[in-house]
C-alpha cells in the first residue's frame, strides 16, 4: 500500500465543503484503505496559479446555474485528502465519491456543490 491523493476543486462555502467531506469519508470507511490527512487549500505553492485562478470557471457555473442568487460565503478550495491503499481501492473510492457528486450522471443538472477532480 502506498499514500495516494485525491484532490477536489469547489467553489463551496463551510457547508458544502463539510459535505464533500463527509463523502470521502463514506467513501472510504467500508474500504481497506485510511486516511491519512487532509488538507483545504486557499492558496497554491509559490509561483502556481491561485486556487481562486485555477477554479474560477467553477463560480461562473454556479453562476450559470443559480441566475441572480448571491454566492454568500462560497468560495474556490482545493480539497486534498490523502490515503494509504492500493491503486485499486483508490480508483474505486475515487469513483465513489465523482458518483456521489454527481449522482444524475451525465443529464443536465445543477450541481449542489460545483467541482472539479484532479
């Protein structure tokens, strides 16, 4: 088993990231994996994009999706946990939790919580 990462862009505010959240950890517990951190990014590294920069297309969606309702608290994060499993239970959780996401697949909808998976 190796630490692998999931990385979430949103465009949440406390409460939308507290649901991703809680979908991850849903996604991991019946699985052989464990979480080991977690981290909500603002701000990329040095000389990258910032986090408002790289997922800006996200507040245009909601946006989009929610004409003249104000954003509130919402802002661009990255979502990054990370996790000890193989590469299988991995793709499986990962694939769990874009599923739960986005549970009406590919059908137009607007999304609860835009996002982004890295």
């Amino acid at each position: 088993m190796r630490t692998r990462e999931l990385r979430f862009g949103l465009y949440a505010d406390d409460e939308g990231l507290a649901w991703v959240d809680r979908l991850v950890d849903d996604a991991v517990g019946p699985r052989c994996a464990r979480i080991v951190g977690r981290t909500v990014a603002d701000t990329m590294p040095e000389g990258e994009l910032t986090t408002a920069d790289m997922y800006d297309f996200l507040a245009e969606q909601w946006a989009v999706e929610n004409p003249g309702r104000p954003p509130g608290a919402r802002r661009p994060v990255e979502l990054r946990v990370r996790l000890t499993c193989s590469l299988r239970t991995w793709r499986s959780i990962r694939g769990t939790v874009l599923r739960t996401l986005c549970p009406e697949g590919s059908a137009p909808h607007a999304c609860r919580v835009p996002w982004m998976a890295r």
